[in-house]
C-alpha cells in the first residue's frame, strides 16, 4: 500500500511533528479491502476530529485478487480523501470528525 498525504495530518497544535510522523508509521494498517477504509483509519487515528489544516490522502495499491468468475480485477485500486479546514488559520476545526467531513473517490 502507497499512502501519500499533506503535512496538515501530522503538524498539529499539540503534537510534535516527529512524533506524528512515528505514530503514523507505526500504525498496524489493513493492506486488504478499500482504500477508503485505510483513509478513514488514518483520518481518524492521527486527527481525534480535530483538522488544524486541509488535509489530503491518497492511498494506492496493486490489486492482485480475482473479481470474480475468474477474471482478474483492475490493476490498482485507488481511494482519495480531502478534508478541508473551514476555520480560521490556527484554530482547530472540529464537527463529527475530520474522516466524516471527507470526499471519497476511485
């Protein structure tokens, strides 16, 4: 899995940026199912529903798996996710959560 994101998920008011980076990569991430789930995780894992910053995700992997009737699925699967930040420049924006707040896409 290839997760590429902006620097608003990991520079937050109260977390160091090192150790977000750490929490980040630490995290016991599902390589399996949609994108979108591994997003959502992130999202809310590493933000508690509070976006400082616009935040994007992109997440890709190589799909090897059969879609059925034996035929093979697309060769990569792709999920995307933008999370705006809708308050003043500092303050953080909270609501039903940061994940909740996002644009799915393929």
């Amino acid at each position: 899995m290839l997760l590429l994101y902006t620097d608003g998920l990991v520079e937050q008011r109260d977390t160091g940026i090192d150790d977000a980076v750490r929490a980040l990569t630490g995290m016991a991430l599902p390589a399996d199912g949609p994108p979108e789930n591994l997003l959502d995780i992130v999202l809310t894992r590493l933000t508690n529903g509070m976006c400082e910053d616009g935040i994007a995700l992109l997440a890709a992997r190589r799909w090897t798996g059969l879609t059925g009737a034996g035929q093979s699925g697309p060769p990569v699967a792709v999920g995307l996710k933008g999370v705006p930040s809708t308050g003043p420049r500092g303050g953080p924006v909270s609501g039903p959560g940061c994940a909740g707040r996002g644009a799915g896409g393929r």
